[in-house]
C-alpha cells in the first residue's frame, strides 16, 4: 500500500496519541517513508474520546489529516461507534477485543481483536496497554517494519521502561502475526 | 524500573563515542591520571576533596565499593576516564531520601553533552535505589555544569550568598539546585497525559 490512512482512537489516559507518534515516527526516522500526524481530543479531558490521525506514504504527503481511514485502530467502544462509519469498505479494523463490541460494520471489513489491556495488565501495568496494541498493528499491516517501531519505541518512552515496552510491543507483535497468518489460511 | 546494562556506548555531539561503565576497583591509577590533569580553575578549586592527591582517590575508589557512593566513568580509547561522576548517599538519619550528585569532565570533553549524559546515568540509578530526591552543589560562576542539570530537571531551590571563596579570595554565591527522582513509569503516565490532555494550541 503506497498511502495508509490511519486512525488509532480511544479514550484519554490509554496512549492513544502517544501510539500514533511511535507509529509515525517509525515510519518517517527508521524506515525511510514520510508520515504526518494529527489529533484530536472529545469535549472534556480524561476518560473522553480521542484520536490520533497518521498518513503513512512512500511518497511526499500533500494533504495531511485522514479523510477516510484504511485502517482503524480502535481500544473503547466509543470510538469503534464514532469511528467506525468513515472506514473505507475494505479497510481493516483492529480493536481491543475486550473493550469493544463489533455492529453494523459494512461487508468487506477485515477485523482483528486483541485483549491489549488484558495483555498488558498481565505484563504488569496497563500504561502499555497502547504499546500492546501498536506490536498488533505491527504484525498484522505490516505497514511499518518491525525493527523501526522498536527503534521509535525505545526513542518514545521514558528512560527506564524500554525493556517492558518493548515486551509489550513483542506480545502485541506476536498475537497480530499469528493471528494474520492464521486468516490468511482460513 | 529496568536496571540499565553496562558498558554502555554512546556518541556525543561531535560523533566520538564513549563507553559508560561503573566505577571498579583497580581504577584508581586512571582516575588519579584524570584528575591529575584537569588544569586548576576556579572549577576544580572547588572540588570538595583535594582531587590532586592520590591518596584522596584511592581513598574516593574505596568508598565506592560501599553503598554509600555510586560513581560511573566515561571512557575513550585504552581505557583513559574523560569524565567522572558520583552520587553521595546517607542512606540513613533525615537525609537518607536524598542523593548529592557530582560531575567533572576533561575540557576536551565539555560542551558536548557527556555532563548531561553522566548526570542521566546518576538521576536512573537513584531512581533504583528508591532515592526520592538529588540536589547539586554549584557556584554561581558555574555556567555551564549548572545548565547541566537544569536541562535534566534541576531547579535552584536555594541560594546562599557569598557562601563560598575561591584561591584569589573572590567571594561567590552558593546554589543548590535539587530535583526529584521520578518513578519512569509515573513519567510514562505523565507522558501520555501531557499528549492527551495538552490542549494548547488547539
């Protein structure tokens, strides 16, 4: 896919902007692409909707905020309703599988869930639950490199927490590739 | 709190690399080397201890096998120290919260963020020691080391004046610069909060 028009969205307090800069900047610093990224915030501030926008392109990006994304990330139910509706028709949506319930999607969405919270709380701490959620998107689009989103990663986060991001990006990673092979051969 | 891995290489502004690594036991020669040849100004005339005496870092090298001093080195080629920095601990009585953190780098090294780098290594493994707070002493003539620090967080919460007197008899102010030693992962919280929940500019 030469552009990808993404969209993460969720509440505040998950990470959801701070998933859409290490996605962009893994594109842009350590895989050669350009991107450009925006966010929005709901009404209020903590525990409201927001998103975070990124264009992902091999090429120069002439218009930068996502029109219709064709991928949508989503980790609360409220952004899956907000959201949902602008994904194109055979675009690609990730959830967070215990968060989300899917309805009234149109035919040809492919889906992929993942409990990221869940996840993360096992690893320790729910702060990572975003970071979970990145290693999915990473496994299952392949949209940006493995090797950069680590790299963005441990150049994201505060010093000391490398390792457990990391590992969260990992258990994220490895649920979304296995999972993607698996609907590949059903 | 992931426990850094030493040696650790880094690269300064002008592309060099250094090697980080703890201070060891059989390091004095080259630390006494080191501070041998920092030229005397009004920097290391106010060293706490008379750096210039051997017998003063064999005893420093000691020290810091105890829990009472953590000291890392920085590194270049055939193992020659660059730059050196310590934290001080109590570790008990009223205090015992707090780190004093010390740094000196050859002239040759300066300006090129390896005082900055040093402090970082300080402030992380105060962090896992369960230190709560680092304060750092300067002078006001102290440009540069105390720009240092504020760039990782150090504030001036005290100055006391004419508190301090160089080899020409110049009086100088004291400061005391301290920070606190956040939990990394509080930091997280507070780095995704500060994405979220920033809304200048929107």
């Amino acid at each position: 896919m030469d552009l990808v028009e993404l969209k993460v969205g969720g509440f505040g307090g998950q990470g959801i902007i701070l998933a859409g800069l290490i996605i962009g900047k893994a594109a842009t610093l350590f895989d050669n692409q350009h991107s450009a990224m925006t966010q929005s915030f709901g009404p209020e501030a903590r525990g409201s909707a927001c998103s975070s926008q990124v264009i992902i392109s091999k090429n120069r990006i002439l218009y930068p905020y996502v029109r219709r994304p064709n991928i949508l990330v989503v980790m609360s139910q409220e952004a899956f309703t907000k959201f949902s509706p602008s994904l194109v028709p055979d675009g690609t949506l990730l959830y967070e599988s215990d968060l989300v319930e899917l309805a009234n999607l149109p035919a040809g969405v492919k889906t992929a869930g993942i409990p990221c919270t869940r996840i993360a709380e096992e690893l320790g701490t729910k702060i990572v639950a975003n970071i979970v959620m990145v290693g999915f998107f990473t496994g299952q689009t392949g949209v940006v490199s493995r090797e950069a989103i680590r790299k963005a990663i441990e150049n994201s986060v505060p010093r000391g927490t490398e390792k457990l991001n990391l590992e969260a990006f990992e258990r994220g990673y490895t649920f979304g590739s296995s999972d993607a092979k698996q609907r590949v051969a059903s | 709190m992931d426990k850094p891995e030493y040696p650790q290489r880094v690269t300064l502004k002008n592309g060099r690399t250094v090697l980080l690594r703890p201070l060891e036991s059989g390091d004095e020669a080259e630390l006494a080397r080191f501070f041998s040849k920092l030229p005397p100004d009004e920097c290391t005339e106010f060293f706490k201890d008379d750096v210039y005496d051997s017998d003063v870092v064999r005893r420093f090298v000691r020290q810091c096998g105890a829990d009472r001093i953590w000291a890392i080195l920085a590194l270049v080629e055939r193992g020659r120290v660059v730059g050196d920095a310590s934290l001080h601990m109590t570790r008990d009585g009223w205090r015992r919260h707090v780190g004093e953190v010390r740094v000196v780098v050859a002239p040759a090294f300066q300006r090129q963020k390896l005082d900055t780098m040093l402090i970082s290594e300080l402030v992380n493994h105060a962090s896992l020691l369960g230190l709560k707070k680092l304060e750092a002493l300067v002078l006001d003539c102290q440009v540069e080391t105390r720009t240092a620090f504020e760039h990782l967080g150090f504030r001036e919460e005290a100055r006391l004046g004419k508190h301090a007197i160089d080899f020409h008899n110049r009086l100088h102010d004291l400061l005391i610069l301290t920070n606190t030693v956040e939990d990394p992962w509080l930091q997280m919280e507070n780095l995704v909060a500060n994405l979220e929940f920033s809304r200048e500019g929107y």
